[in-house]
C-alpha cells in the first residue's frame, strides 16, 4: 500500500507492506537508521520518535500507514543545521549517553515531555523517562542532560 | 506454564452409545469448539482446524488430535497438541464413561494444558482462558451431538 | 519479529468503521491505540486477517464533560487524561490516579482507555477503575448503539459484550459530585508491568460525613477485574473508622482470587489486596479530609 | 574536576567524549544499519522443547513461501563439516544446528533466508520440525545423578563437565572443624543475562576477491577471525571482520552464536549479502547467560571475629553445552578471588560443573570471569558470619582486612594482589555515610518496628587478564596491543586490539597519548574493532581494556617518545643522551629554556630528519605482569514496607580504588551503569526455568530491566591507589560496580529484617520473598 509520511520536514512516499512497522519503514524505506529496536514487547523504548511534534510513540509498536499524513520528527531532525539541540548539547556535556543506542529514543522522549513540561522537577523526568530503558547510563546523567535542556541549554 | 481443568456432563444417551461416540475420531473432532475443518488419519488420529477468538488471539490453529481408549475402565484419554511459530500447546484430556443406572449417561471429565515457547511467555494468561475454553465447549458438545 | 500479513482499512468515520467491522466480524480488529494488539501481532498470537484503523475518526477523539458524564471516546488517549487541566480536581482524582500508572509514559500516549476496557486484560487498570466509579460503554451493535453498564461489559478474561462485528464508541465517566475522592493503588514490579495487584476506590460523601456511596473493586484478582460487592455495602451510610477501612480490606482480600506466577504467590497477591484497598480508602478519605 | 583537554596533562582530565557528536545526531553505525543491494535476511527456526528428539524436518511448505530463498538444517552443516563448533576455551563443542536432538529450549534448529524480514518470519513458521519430548534435566542437582545423560556424543558418559579446585583441601577442613565459630550457608547465585540494549547480530557477503566481509556485534573481532579460519577452513588472509558501534555488550558479544556461523554458511552458498539480526525474546533464552552458581560457604572464625578458615564448594550450571568463555587453563574463572580482602589463614575452593537443558554460556554480565559469583559468596558470608558472632560487620571487615603493609598480598588461592589500602577505603565511606548517625535512625526506627537496613561490600576484584604464562584464549595469549602514528602536524591515531561497547575508548586511548606525548587528545583519533587495520588484540571485557591495552598504548607512546627523542637532540643540536622529556617536552638537562615540542619534533620527523628514520610510529604489544586488583566499600541504607514487602533504596554510597584515573567523568559513569546492573539483578532479574525446562523469562515483560524511577540515586567517591606494575598505575573499573554492589542490596535488606531473625535471602529479592520471611519470622516468634 501507498504510505505518505512527512520525516523532519521532508516528504517520504513509499509503497509498503501494511505489516511495515513504523520503526523499520524508518530505518530501512527511508534510510534512516538512527531510530533503533531493541524489543520485541514495547518496552525498551529505543525507537520512539515524535509525531505531529509533541506526541512521542514506540514506533516498533506502530505500523506506517497509521503515520500516513504525519508528521514525525526523528533523532536525525533534532540539530537545526550545524546548531544542536539543547537536549543534544545536554546529554554531550552531562555524559548522558554510553553505547548511544537509546540515546534516539531517550532524547525524544524528553522532546516531548519538555514540550508539555517545560520545568520538570528531577522527579518529573524520571518519571518522564520510564518508558525509556538504559543498560549502560543508570540514567543519572540523562536526567541531568534533560535538566540542562530544560534550563536553556547551559551545563 | 501448566493449567489443570476438570467438569461433568450428563447425556441423555446410554452408556454404550457414548462409549461409542467417543471412540469416533470424526465425531469427537467434530466437537471441538469452533472447528473449521476435520481430517481423519486413522482409527485415533485426526487433524483439526479450529477458530480461535479470545481477546488479541484471533485465527486459526492446526490441532493435532489422538484418542487412547480403554475399554476395561470405559475411559477415553486424549492428547491434542498444535500451534505455530515455535510455540506448542500440548492439551491431554481424559473422560471417564459412567454409568449411573438411569439410563443416561455421566461423562466425568478432567484436562491439562501445558505450554511452551513464546506463547507461554507472551500469552499465558490469555492461553489459560482458551485451553479451559476449549476443553469444557468439547466436552458440553459431546452432550448436545448425543442428546439432540 | 514480524505480524502476519493483513489487510490494512482505514476508517474515516463511525459509520464507514462500522461497515467495514459488519462486512468482516471475526476476521476484523479495530486498531486504535494497538499498545496490546500489536505486540500480541508481533508475537503471532493475534494473527487477524483485517485490521479497521479507527485513528482518523475525529468524532472518536473527544474527551468532554457532557450532560453529567465525562464522554472519552474511542482513540481519547491516556495521556490526553493525563494532561486534561481539570484532571487535579479531587472529584477526578481516582481518574488521575490511574492514568499516571498505565502502562508507561510513552505508551500511554498512543494507548486508549476504551481500547483498555474493550481488551480487559485481568490485570487492566481501566477496568478497575471503571467497576468503581461505575462507568458505562457505548456500544454500537447491528441493532443501534446502546450503552452497557461495566459490571455487564466486563464478561470474562479478554471477553466483553462487544461482539463480533460490534464497536465501542466510548466509554462515560458518571461526574462525581464534589465530596467525591477516589484512589488507585498499585504495585508492580517496574514502570510498565502488568499490575502484581491493584486496587481502585472511590467514595463519595453525605453532608455529615457519613458515605453516601462507595465503589472498590480489584485488578490481577480473577479472570477479569472485580468490583467488592461486599465492602461496598459495608461503607456506605457508615462513618469512615479504622474499624471500617479494615473490614472493607478484608473482604476485598478474602474476594480476591489471583493467579500464584513470577509475580508474586497467591497468598502474597491475596493480602496485598487487602492491604491496596485500606490504603486507597485512607488516601480518598485524606483527600475528603477525613483521617480515619 | 578540569574538563578541558590540552596538551600534556590530559590524564584526569573529565573531558567530554569525543565519540558522542555522532550518537547524539543519529549518526551512529551499529550493524543493523547495514544494509546492502540483494541482501537477504536471515531468521531461525527454533526449538520449544527443551530436551527432545528431532524425527524429522519437512521444509517443503517453507520453501513455498513467497520471498524464501532457502532453508538450511543441521545436516546441510554437518555435510559442510560445520554441524559442530568448537566451544569458546575449546574443551567441548556446540551444536551450530541442532542434530538428531535438542537440549535446550529456544536452541537452533533450522536457518531460514528470504528477501524481506517478514518472508523470513513466514518461512520459519512453515518448517514442520517433529519433536519426541524426552526427560528434562533443570538443574545440576538433577544432573549429579547421570539418570540422563544429556550428551552421548561426548567421550565420558556423564553429566559432569570438570572438577576445578584451589587451595588447601586438608589444612582447611582441620582448621574448620578445630574453629570455635563455624557459619554455612547454601548461597545460589541465580541465572541472569546482560541483556545489552542493542541484541546480537551480523551482515556477511563474500566481495568479488572472495574475501567474507564480515560485520558483526564482537567484542573481540581479532579472535573471531581466528576462530572462524580454524572452523571454517577459510584462509584467515581472506576473512574481514568489521565490529562497528556496539549498542552495549556487558559479555554477551563475546561468544560466536549459531545465527553468526549460519549467516556466512549462507552468503557463501546462495552468493548474496546475508543479515542476521536476533529478536529480544532469541537474546534472552539463546546467547550467552551469565551466573547460575551454587555456592555452599563455610567460614570458620574465633569467638573475637578473626576469621580461621574458608572453604566454598559451588555447583556450577553449565547448560546445554560448555561453552563458558573463561581462558582455557580457568575452567571456574577468577573463582580463586573468593577470599576477598580478608587476609584468611588457609582456604579452599571447588566448583563441579554439570549439563542442564538450559542455554549454554555462563560468563558475561560485567563478571570478570566469576568474580561477581566469588564477590558476593564472601561478602554476604561475612555478613552472616558478623550475624553469628553479633560483631559489627564493619568491625568483622576492619579486622580482618589485608593491611596496607601486606602488599604484595600472596592470597592463599593463588593470586598476589597487587596493591590496596582497604582500611582507607572502608573509612572514607564510613565517614561521607555518616554511619554512626545512621546506626541511631535505626536504633530509633527499630524501636518503633519499622525495618531499616545498612548493608556493606568491602569487595577487592581481579581482572587485567592477564599474564601470558597462564592466560590464553584458544591458544592465543591475553596480551594486547596498539600501534599510534603521529603525523607531521603533530595530530595522530592509536589503533588498539581492544573493542569499546560504550566505554569511552575513542576519548580515553587519546587521553593516555595526549598525556604521554603532550599532545592534543582532540586531534588523537582512535580506531579499533576493523581486523584489516587494528593490531591484534583479545578485546573487551572483564575489565581488562585500560589494564592491558592501555598499558600497550603508554608503552607504544613512550617508544615513539625514544624515536622522537633522535630527532629533538638533532634540532637541539645535543648529545641524545643531553635531551630529557619534561613538563611534556624535549629539554637540554640543565637547560630547560632550550627545548622543542613534540608537535615540531613531529614534523621534523618528516620534513628534518638528519640521519634519523623518516616517520614517527610505533607499535606494542603488552604481556601485562600481573592482573590488577581494584576495590572498594560499597553501603546500601534501605527501607522494607512491611505490608508489600516493597524494598526502597534510600541510600547507596559507592567508594571505588581503581588505581590511577584517565577520566573521572567517564569512570563515574561505568559506576553508575555498574550500580544499576546490580540493583537489577539483587531485586528484579532471574532466568527461571520450570521443571520442563520452560524458559519463564524470555523478553523484557518477564525480564526487569529497571526503569529511572526505580533506579536509585548513586553516591560516588574514590580513593587512589595505583598499581605498581601499570605503566600509568591503573587498575580498570568497568565491572567494579557489577561485581560489589548486589552483596550490599542483600546486606542492606538481610539487615533491615535481622530484627525478625531473618539470616539470608536468595536473589532476586523480591517483594513476594521479603513479604513471606517477614510473615514467616513473626508465626515464629508467637
């Protein structure tokens, strides 16, 4: 079947199986890799991206044609330019990230948690967090990465 | 994963023409719940397509059933194994043929499912709610097939 | 791991969603938040031939106060709860409660609570929820669109009085009056397992304190979740005592019927109901003011 | 903590890590990402009987599948001389596909190769495999008895894989039975997994010049070259493995799976790129497990707590096939660590391994090699052992510490510990706890009855393997390697044999050169993990990446100092043995204002040279001396919720003494991620399987991996004492907070219940166990 879908602002159309998951329409039709799998039960949280720029869904428990007509924002679409994102910015200086293989997923979520939050406590983004799992981190400096975006972006 | 069952069902038949019907591969195939097709291989072997709709679970599953009867005792064991994609649920069933002297007949019957691979682990609540299901609908159609 | 194939219908309204699940009865799922189906289609348990997309129906994402209920219709999200700037109101707070504890704060955002009630999974949260604030689902059958008290909605593991062919529009909320509070308490062993034991309250007061109504029911305590006939008629028209609160806990306890797994034994699980229900009762108490 | 990076003086620098720009853009490589024209994917049929026999496999209605271009079997192996592969120390073999039978659920039975992912899911759902269930084996217990031999084809008809003992057998059971004070206690270490975020995988394809290209999830690259020559018969000339970025390892991408061998089986037959990539659920219940040990501890001790005797006999749970990847000569690992900081008179320690129908493995999950199972045996023993003689248990370790002076400490199990000061370590940690405050709170919550606990690890580790007199790995000796090339601008790369899973090696390798050529870390580029470019190395894991390879780069860094040197004393026009390197630069002894930097020598390297050779690289080699033995004191401050059994960690303080530090920011980091794995596994994780050998924990539903909100806040601190023999003096951390932390979990909650006269809980510490020793201990005492 035919599916549309808007990535950080490009137009993709491609022709897929309606068993396509949206992760792998992602990272296989559209050639972009840096949204990551890591589970087979929605619970990693490696692979969510934004829709519609500030809800943030597991796009392995999502099949792309319900993104047609969307708009989703991707890991590859947070830097405006050569400028990072204050989120990128945090978790660089707060050593927010190991591996990096939840760092996508991890950075997204907090996307759209700062979006409809834009102060949160520490207990508001641990709470934000939880649906995003780290094997490497222990998650302390990925909070303080996102309260570093949260203040504006200054370590 | 293990999951035991067990119930009664009185027929209006007698004993004899139960003892019959449950040696029948056809007819016991028959009665299972929702079945789609029925294949007899041999005297006790028979393949069976069956429907299944619980909550998420919904298609069809290849059952594989087999009938050990016993005359002396009037029981009739049964082993009912299927599944797909790397999982496997063994079913044995067991019914005892009694005969209460009023010219009916009271089928006493207990099952057990066991479960393996990604459908213990992913379905195994939904699995118990199906594996009961289907062994307590197979034994009440016995009764409707016999009374009817 | 990868679905089986299926055929991919996206509906744009209620009537176009309706013919297509009429045409299709057992074959067809609606898709909707799919936080269940999918996963369970990735596992190849549910291999359905047709999936209805009911995403785009506008009219379906409403989440409105609207003649004495609060309408959440079928794709209104969890989050969308979550973040409803009415939802502080103690009136609400069982409602809150629990819809900070679904799941996980991802899932929740694609996850719906009609969805929850029409999948009624024996450890859901909403269906809990549901049995004690005594919410109803509107049902749209062959025969027209009816709505079903949830005590008669919620049949059997996974089973509920939508059947085949069948569609849940929305689920109503009753609006508690103002000396309402409620309390969900859950405990689970991590952000996103199903519930080891959950229990959801509400209670709504007279002018002189005594309970005017009480709704307490279990999750992860049978087949499906279960509404404490007892404890409720225990509560109401009485003054709230420790006494009391200790009763309602041990009939919720004695009601409970859990399944002994990695979670916890059946003895654990039948306890710790008890001891969900006391503290959800204390805590709506405290929210009513009341220290029992 | 300075964190800017400059030249010379880069050591103990917290810079930011040079590798992180391209993660946090989604620019990462990781395997997956791979994907190449007429690339075909790969999935496994596999099996849901743990022990069985195999009758048939009827792959016709597979091959009817839209998209499936073959389907291969055990037999197909076996015909190409592949059915077997040698295990990873080469004392046993594993089936690549399963044979005749299977033995243990999940295992391989058939590969399955089609052009989409989900043709490959449908294919493998259309292999018929006909089982005959046979009796099941769960644990070694059961496997003791040989009732059921699991494995026929090997030489000796029993389940007994080895027998491996240390120490002194007689002197230690005289001692103990001679000891006033006795304690033994059953501890399971139980089956766990690493479960990295990213789950193991591959792409291979054989280029136009018959070379396999080879990208894989290894920590250890160079030895899959090797390994895969010797199997496969492929001239080593001709295989090229590449390991990219790596979503975390912690162990599990050490051993070669099934799904790697079936991978280049494929390319090579049907002639097409082929990609495998595991599910969760193929992770958790087929690759390399970690733990599974059943440890019976005795400790003898006089009335006084001074500690007389140890003797540990474990049980050990190999599964299916021994595929444990210790180096060959270590069958139980660094076991023999199992005295821990104490100073024991005399001890000794067995462990008997058996066959299960469970998955093979057993090393892995930060262990460093069955540290973790010996760590926890002592700490928690010593604990039960303060119980006994109701001593403190901080007074219980202070007293029996190894002293400062004893260092070189010879341990009665055969190692020499290098250095430590463990009364300085305890103490600093005591003092940043405020233990003393603390022991009132509980005082006082006691009264009261509510439970509250304080539990200690005082652990000392042993990794850096390891000296090539007694470390090799299929032969090849744990040495390590790296080879730095500075170019005439004075920028450089250091390629090592070592592979980082996230450690930060991209920036900490360019630390060790920065610091010890004073130039700038920024322009140091590190490589590792391509076998066509890096030297040969044994990898990454049990620590041993600073220890051993970062050793080499020092060395490989002071011998381009040496040829630097020739060049500096030409532009000084000095004798070479005039010219000294001070304050990270050449100087004329004496004359300090005449000196060059190491950036102009380079390029004189080049450009003005003299007589000297042009260039300016070297290459070493490194056979460490010695391994290197961190430490540390870790303390837990729990609160137990009575009524839910609800364990919450209020507190966690963790001293590390990981000798020299390259990068406090990164160090603390591997802390965090350390102290989060054993929290894990002390409270939430366990593969279970029942008495049919059902796996019960086969994806992340069942297997708990913590979220941020219930993962505690961690305090860190250090102390420093470097490691005589290491060129820089570092010991390595990575696996430190692993290896502590679950004793002090335990510690922690054992304590909070001692009250109830609750001596020992088995891991995971769940709420149902802590609900029911509570319940249990108060229809005790009524």
């Amino acid at each position: 079947m035919k599916v549309k879908v808007t990535v950080n602002g490009v137009a993709y159309e491609r022709d897929v199986e309606p068993r396509t998951l949206l992760a792998y329409f992602l990272r296989e039709d559209c050639g972009l890799t840096g949204t990551h799998v890591g589970c087979d039960t929605s619970s990693c949280g490696c692979c969510v991206v934004v829709m519609d720029g500030g809800r943030a869904v597991k796009s392995c428990t999502m099949f792309a044609a319900q993104a047609d007509g969307h708009d989703i924002l991707t890991v590859e679409g947070l830097a405006d330019g050569g400028k990072l994102h204050p989120l990128q910015q945090g978790f660089w200086d707060q050593h927010g990230l190991q591996c990096g293989y939840c760092t996508p997923g991890m950075m997204l979520t907090a996307y759209a948690l700062l979006k409809h939050h834009p102060t949160p406590s520490e207990a508001d983004i641990r709470e934000g967090l939880a649906g995003n799992l780290c094997r490497c981190t222990g998650y302390q400096n990925i909070v303080k990465a996102v309260q570093q975006a949260a203040r504006g972006g200054q370590p | 994963m293990d999951l035991q069952y067990s119930g009664e069902e009185k027929i209006a038949a007698s004993p004899a023409t139960v003892w019959a019907f449950v040696q029948d591969p056809e007819k016991v195939g028959r009665c299972l719940p929702e079945v789609v097709d029925v294949t007899v291989q041999d005297p006790t072997h028979v393949d069976a397509v069956v429907q299944v709709a619980v909550g998420p679970v919904r298609g069809r599953f290849k059952l594989k059933l087999e009938l050990i009867p016993n005359a002396a005792s009037r029981r009739i064991d049964m082993k009912v194994s299927g599944g797909g994609f790397g999982s496997v649920v063994d079913l044995t069933a067991g019914a005892d043929v009694v005969d209460p002297g009023d010219g009916a007949t009271l089928l006493k019957w207990s099952g057990q499912a066991v479960a393996r691979g990604p459908v213990a682990a992913i379905g195994g609540r939904v699995l118990d709610a199906q594996a009961r299901k289907l062994i307590e609908q197979a034994f009440a159609n016995v009764r409707q097939q016999l009374s009817a | 791991m990868i679905p089986a194939a299926f055929d991919y219908l996206r509906a744009h309204s209620t009537d176009e969603a309706f013919a297509y699940l009429q045409q299709h009865g057992a074959e067809a799922r609606v898709l909707a938040g799919g936080q269940s189906l999918i996963p369970a289609m990735r596992f190849r348990l549910a291999r359905p031939a047709v999936l209805v997309d009911i995403n785009p129906v506008r009219d379906l994402n409403v989440l409105r106060v609207n003649g004495g209920v609060l309408e959440v219709g079928a794709i209104a999200r969890d989050s969308d709860i979550e973040r409803a700037p009415w939802i502080a109101d103690r009136r609400w707070s069982l409602v809150h409660d629990v819809s900070r504890v679904v799941a996980d704060p991802v899932v929740r955002q694609m996850g719906t609570v009609v969805g929850s009630l029409c999948h009624n999974d024996p450890a859901g949260d909403w269906t809990a929820t549901a049995l004690a604030a005594r919410a109803e689902v509107v049902v749209r059958g062959k025969a027209g669109t009816r709505t079903v008290p949830i005590d008669k909605f919620l049949v059997d593991s996974f089973t509920t009085a939508v059947s085949e062919g069948e569609m849940a529009l929305a689920a109503h909320f009753p609006v508690p009056d103002d000396r309402t509070a409620g309390s969900y308490q859950k405990v689970e062993r991590k952000v996103g397992d199903f519930a080891t034991a959950a229990a959801a309250v509400q209670l709504s007061l007279n002018a002189n304190g005594t309970i005017r109504e009480a709704g307490v029911a279990l999750s992860a305590a049978g087949p499906c979740a279960v509404r404490i006939d007892e404890a409720e008629r225990m509560l109401a028209g009485q003054k709230p005592t420790a006494e009391l609160i200790r009763a309602a806990a041990d009939a919720a306890s004695r009601r409970s019927a859990p399944q002994g797994d990695l979670r916890g034994s059946v003895e654990y699980k039948k306890n710790l109901a008890g001891v969900l229900v006391a503290r959800g009762l204390r805590q709506a108490l405290a929210r009513l003011g009341v220290q029992a | 903590m300075s964190t800017e990076s400059k030249p010379g003086g880069s050591l103990g620098v917290a810079m930011k890590r040079k590798e992180d720009p391209r993660f946090i853009q989604g620019k990462g490589h990781y395997v997956d990402d791979i994907s190449m024209p007429g690339m075909l994917y790969l999935a496994l049929v596999r099996s849901p009987y743990s022990h069985a026999e195999i009758k048939s496999i009827d792959i016709s209605e597979a091959m009817k599948v839209p998209g499936v271009k073959a389907v291969i079997t055990g037999k197909d192996l076996e015909a190409a001389g592949l059915g077997w592969l040698p295990t990873f120390h080469g004392l046993d073999k594993q089936m690549v596909l399963a044979i005749g039978k299977v033995l243990f659920q999940y295992q391989e039975v058939a590969a399955v190769f089609a052009e989409t992912r989900g043709a490959a899911a449908d294919g493998v759902e259309a292999v018929q495999v006909d089982y005959a269930p046979l009796p099941v084996v769960a644990d070694p217990f059961a496997s003791k008895t040989d009732k059921v031999i699991l494995r026929p084809d090997r030489e000796a008809k029993t389940n007994h894989i080895f027998h491996w003992e240390v120490g002194d057998k007689d002197g230690t059971a005289r001692a103990l039975a001679a000891s006033p004070k006795r304690i033994s206690q059953r501890i399971w270490f139980q089956r766990c997994h690493p479960a990295p975020l990213e789950p193991c995988g591959c792409v291979a394809y054989f280029d136009t010049m018959g070379r396999l290209q080879f990208h894989v999830t290894s920590q250890a690259p160079h030895v899959y070259r090797t390994a895969l020559a010797i199997v496969t018969g492929i001239p080593e000339d001709k295989i090229h493995v590449m390991s990219p970025d790596l979503g975390g390892g912690f162990g599990n991408k050490v051993p070669i799976y099934p799904g790697y061998v079936c991978a280049i089986v494929g390319a090579l037959k049907i002639g097409r790129p082929v990609k495998w990539i595991e599910t969760r659920t193929e992770n958790l219940t087929s690759t390399g497990f970690a733990r599974d040990y059943h440890m019976d501890v005795e400790i003898g001790a006089t009335p006084d707590g001074r500690v007389t005797a140890l003797h540990v006999a474990t049980a050990a749970d190999h599964g299916a096939f021994d595929a444990a990847a210790d180096p060959s000569k270590y069958p139980a690992g660094m076991f023999g660590i199992v005295t821990g900081s104490y100073d024991f008179p005399t001890a000794h320690a067995e462990v008997d391994a058996y066959f299960t129908n469970k998955a093979p493995g057993g090393i892995a999950y930060r262990c460093s090699f069955r540290v973790t199972e010996a760590s926890f045996a002592i700490e928690r023993a010593m604990d039960i052992l303060a119980d006994e003689l109701k001593i403190d248990p901080v007074e219980l370790r202070r007293k029996n510490f190894v002293r400062k002076d004893q260092f070189p400490y010879p341990s009665r199990l055969g190692f020499t510990y290098d250095s430590g000061d463990y009364h300085k370590t305890l103490d600093t940690a005591l003092e940043a706890l405020g233990y003393q405050a603390l022991l009132k709170e509980q005082a006082e919550k006691r009264a009261k009855g509510e439970l509250m606990g304080i539990g200690f690890s005082t652990f000392t580790e042993v990794v850096g393997a390891g000296p090539s007199k007694h470390f090799d790995i299929l032969g090849i000796k744990m040495f390590d390697s790296a080879e730095i090339r500075i170019h005439p601008t004075g920028a450089g790369i250091v390629r090592a044999g070592t592979k980082s899973q996230g450690q930060g090696h991209e920036t900490t390798w360019a630390q060790i050169v920065g610091e010890e050529l004073g130039l700038d870390p920024q322009n140091i580029m590190v490589e590792e993990g391509d076998t066509d470019t890096a030297p040969y190395g044994l990898g990454t894991y049990a620590s041993r990446s600073t220890p051993v390879a970062g050793a080499a780069i020092a060395m490989a860094a002071r011998r381009v100092r040496e040829k630097a040197r020739k060049v500096a004393a030409h532009l000084l026009e000095a004798g070479e043995a005039d010219v000294e390197w001070k304050d990270y630069k050449f100087q004329v002894k004496g004359v300090p204002a005449k000196s060059v930097t190491m950036k102009e020598v380079a390029f004189a390297a080049y450009t003005n040279m003299a007589q000297n050779e042009p260039g300016l690289e070297a290459t070493y080699y490194y056979d460490p001396p010695n391994m290197t033995f961190p430490n540390g004191t870790y303390v837990a401050v729990v609160d137990v919720d009575r009524e839910t059994g609800e364990v919450k960690v209020r507190r966690f303080l963790a001293v590390d003494d990981c000798g020299t530090i390259i990068n406090p920011m990164i160090v603390e980091g591997q802390i965090h991620g350390g102290l989060t794995e054993g929290f894990a596994i002390a409270f939430m994780q366990e593969i279970q399987y029942d008495s049919e050998g059902n796996n019960l924990n086969t994806n992340f539903t069942d297997y708990l991996v913590p979220t941020s909100l219930e993962t505690p806040h961690w305090e860190t601190a250090k102390t420093i004492t470097p490691s005589p023999h290491h060129p820089i003096g570092a010991k390595g951390v990575g696996e430190s907070p692993n290896v502590g932390s679950p004793a002090a979990f335990v510690n922690a909650v054992v304590d909070a219940l001692s009250p109830l006269g609750v001596r020992h809980i088995d891991m995971p510490v769940t709420r149902d166990k802590v609900w029911r020793a509570i319940r249990d201990a108060e229809a005790r005492k009524t």
